[in-house]
C-alpha cells in the first residue's frame, strides 16, 4: 500500500477531498519527523510508538568489496507496535 492508496481510502471514509486528506496526512507525517527530531517519543494508542534511537558509530564492511567502512554516528527511528495492532495482525477478520 503506498501513500495514494492511503490517501484514497481515508478521503473515501471521511468525505473530505483527496486534496483536504492530502494535506491532513502530509501534516501527520511532518508532526512525527519534527517530534523525532526534538528526541521526542510518539506514542499513537492502539497503533504504536516510534521513538528515536541512537546508532553507534561502528566499523563495518562493504558486502561487494569487502573493505572496511566506517560508519558515523546517526539517529534512525525505532517503532514498536502495540498489543492490539498484534491481535490484530493475527486475527483472521479484517478491522
């Protein structure tokens, strides 16, 4: 499922424009990246969490070459699902 098809589906279910849910999601997303940005934790109940993890600097090797590469210091996202995305996932209906 792609960003469109998302788009569709939420401007179908609520009656807004594809426009109106366009610029609803784009701003959801942009909230997110700014929260993670400041080392905020986002905390979406019922969904999950995405908070931001530190990655160690490290030594690792490029796969093709098999040299070594250094790897800097970065910030990456982390997300854990919650207990009912997971029932959920594993029930046989849809939602």
């Amino acid at each position: 499922m792609t960003k469109a098809d998302i788009v569709d589906i939420v401007s179908q279910g609520t009656g807004l424009t594809k426009v109106e849910t366009q610029a609803v999601i784009d701003g959801f997303f942009a909230t997110v990246v700014y929260a993670l940005q400041r080392g905020e934790r986002v905390e979406l109940r019922g969904f999950g969490n995405f908070k931001p993890v530190v990655r160690q600097a490290r030594q690792a090797r490029n796969p093709m070459t098999n040299e070594p590469v250094f790897v800097d210091e970065h910030v990456t996202a982390a997300f854990r699902p919650s207990k009912d995305l997971k029932k959920y996932l594993n029930q046989d209906t849809e939602i």
